[in-house]
C-alpha cells in the first residue's frame, strides 16, 4: 500500500532534523579549555613563606616572577578549574575567598576548583591566617591576601573564556638522580615525571601543559630574601620557551618524604634542576598522540579528619580540644578525569608511598594519574603509619593523626571508582 505523499514529507523532515541535530548534541559534550595567566603584584617588603627561621622578615625583591596559571575545562555539564600558584600552601581561608567569588562571576555552583599551591618556598607569605601558617610566612595581611585571591580569581575568569575544543595526551618517564628520601636515606623515592597536554582540534603544539614532579621545591634555602618559584618556575620558561604560545604549569606531586638533589651554588641549583626536568618533558611531547574525543567528569568533597593531635617536641601533646583551635578537622579532596587521565587532588604533604598507592590504583582502573598535592586546602603531613611514629619533624606535622592519610587514599580510591563505572 502506497504511504500519503504528506506522511512521506513529514517522515523525511524528522530525518533531516534528526541528522542536523547530531553534531550540535556531540558538540554539547566536547571537551573544552582556556588558560590564562597572572602575575602576583605585591608590595617590595612582603615576607617570604617556607622557613620559620626567616621570622617573617621582609623580602628584597623579585629573582623571578611569581603568579598563577589557569586551566579551566569545560564540556557543557562539567565545569572544572586546574590552578597552579606559586605559594607555599592553599589553605581553606584562601580556597573558600577564590570560590566565592568564582560563583559571584556565574561559575555553576557544583564547579571542581583544584587550586594547587607549588609549593615553592620562596614565594609570597603573610596570606595565612592560623597560627602554624604565620609562623612559616609572617603576620597575616590583608591587603596581601586581598591582591592574591584577585588574581587568581582573574586568571580563572579568563581563562574560562577563552575555552576552545581540545584533546588530551599525558605521558610518563622515570628521572635519575634528581629526587631523595629526605627522611630515610634508603626509604623509597619517587622518581616518575609526568607530563599531560592539552592540544586545540587539528594544532600540532600543545595550548597546555601540565608537569608534575615529587620534589619539594627547595632548592632555594632560608638564605634567599627574593622572591622565585623556584625549579618549577624554570620548568615552565623552559617549555613555554621551547613552545611559543603554550602555556606551561607545574604541579607538586607526593612530596612529603621527597627532597630534591641540589647541585650548583645559589640560583644555580633550581636552574640546573628546573632544565633537566624540562629538556625530560619537551622529549615526551615530541612523541605525544592525544586522545580524540575525551570525556571530563569531575568530583570534590570534604571529608571529616580524625580529632587533632597536635605535639610540641617528642613528649606534649596538646590536648584534643586545644588542638582542634589550630587544625582543621576537615580535608577537601578533588578528582577531575578527562579521557583515560585523572588528577587526584589532596591537600597535603602527602609522602611518597601513599602517592604511589594512589597511582596504582589509578592504573590497576585503567586510567593514567597525576598526583596533586597542597590543592584546595592544606591540612599538614599525610604519612604511612609507620612513619609516623619516628618523631621526625614530618611526623610532628602530621596533624591528624597516624590514620590520615590512609583515610585520604581510601576516600579518594572510592571516589575514583565512583568516576570510572560512569
């Protein structure tokens, strides 16, 4: 039996509209990104945070420029921000100041902010707020901090929009003689560099460029009074140099145990660090295959520490009620996955064999991990529990406890299969 030709034509439009609307729906789950950067403008006399012994005293000047970088990716459900400051920590003050004022510039309400401090420790103090924070970076100002969170808001701002598609491709390599167990001579080390790129559809060179090394960024003792990031500030000249147009980040991985091999007097040592790192990370993004369609998930909660133990020296412990004036009792973790990588954020000094427990159980999921430390809030030392009780200084700052940072890599296990069976 012959159709109605006007049933037929009506038939014939739903299959035009139906094929018409197919790109616009893929489109809708494209995963995109911006960056932008921002230069901290501070007064010539802020302290410098990272060692007690400077006392808070004031810097003399700048070596080399300190600020933050933006990544913010987007795929029309999910809104996530990867941020990398030159700071010695990010505290939950400093966190929750950026957040509101993300959410009053209209980012969704369920935004993932990873907002990373690098850990340098000769960066700007005087932004921190609770007792041990001042006692590493000087009396808290407000103007200081004030000028921090505006720029990172900034940075994050611009950087959403200046989104375009993008792929991804994230690749590994194993370092000599570039990192050591700072608390055991003989205790493991981590030696993975790791290195994620994020590429514009149809660009050969890369829009973004993540490196994350486990070495606290120390080759700058308490002598220096300048401003600098340290290593990881040579790691991002150097790549953005070798890639005109690019914009390169550093994020600190499992450092708590984890010092870097110094070599050189003064400002020799982060350079000849920062550039073997680099030379390391330009040889993996000239074999780099991104991935084509990626897919970005995203997830961040706070989970609920064990009562504070705070101690001074090998005998005092502060009681529980004292304690919990100076420590938080609360940890804010993140997870942001695009494609078959995922970055884990935690917010602490997190030792080496916990990080790696953590990429295990990435790759034992299928999936490529970045280990992210000091993100979104800083909570102390996060160490095995067998470290923790060998009354070294990193134990002394283990302020939660012996069963912290198994609770972290638990939560964070959990929450990466939460992500994986999506």
């Amino acid at each position: 039996m012959r159709r109605p030709r006007g049933c037929a034509l009506i038939v014939g439009l739903l299959i035009l509209l139906a094929r018409v609307a197919e790109p616009s729906i893929a489109a809708d789950h494209t995963v995109q990104a911006g960056v932008a950067q921002e230069t901290f403008v501070l007064p010539r006399w802020v302290p410098l945070a990272g060692y007690s012994r400077r006392k808070g005293k004031s810097s003399v000047g700048t070596h080399d420029p300190v600020g933050v970088r933006a990544l913010v990716l987007e795929d029309g459900k999910t809104v996530a921000a990867l941020v990398s400051c030159d700071l010695l920590i990010v505290d939950e003050h400093l966190f929750d100041a950026v957040r509101a004022r993300l959410l009053a510039q209209g980012f969704p309400q369920d935004v993932v902010l990873i907002l990373a401090a690098t850990h340098t420790h000769s960066g700007p103090g005087a932004y921190g707020t609770r007792f041990f924070e001042k006692l590493s970076m000087g009396h808290f100002d407000r103007d200081i901090f004030d000028t921090i969170v505006a720029a990172i808001s900034r940075a994050v701002i611009r950087a959403r929009a200046a989104r375009v598609d993008v792929r991804i491709a994230s690749m590994t390599t194993t370092t000599e003689g570039l990192v050591t167990n700072r608390m055991d001579p003989h205790g493991l080390i981590d030696p993975e560099l790791i290195v994620s790129a994020f590429y514009p559809r149809g660009a050969r060179d890369p829009r973004a460029v993540l490196v994350n090394f486990s070495a606290h960024p120390t080759t700058l003792g308490a002598w220096n009074k300048q401003l600098s990031a340290d290593y990881p500030g040579v790691i991002v000249r150097e790549i953005e140099r070798q890639f005109p147009g690019t914009m390169a980040f550093f994020f600190a991985g499992a450092v708590g145990d984890q010092a870097p091999v110094k070599a050189g007097e003064g400002f020799e040592r982060p350079e000849r660090l920062g550039v073997s790192l680099a030379q390391q990370a330009i040889a993996l993004l000239r074999e780099a295959h991104p991935e084509s369609s990626p897919a970005l998930l995203a997830r961040q909660e706070r989970l609920l520490l064990p009562p504070a133990q705070v101690h001074l020296g090998s005998r005092l412990t502060f009681p529980h009620w004292l304690g919990k004036l100076f420590v938080d009792d609360d940890a804010t973790l993140s997870l942001v996955a695009v494609g078959k990588t995922v970055f884990l954020g935690v917010p602490c000094d997190l030792t080496a064999g916990l990080g790696q427990e953590l990429k295990a159980a990435a790759r034992s999921r299928n999936v490529e991990p970045m280990v992210i430390g000091f993100a979104s809030d800083y909570i102390g030392y996060c160490l095995a529990e067998t470290q923790y009780v060998s009354h070294s200084y990193e134990s002394s700052m283990a302020f939660n406890g012996p069963k912290t940072g198994e609770l972290v890599v638990n939560r964070l296990t959990q929450m990466l299969d939460g992500i994986v069976s999506q």
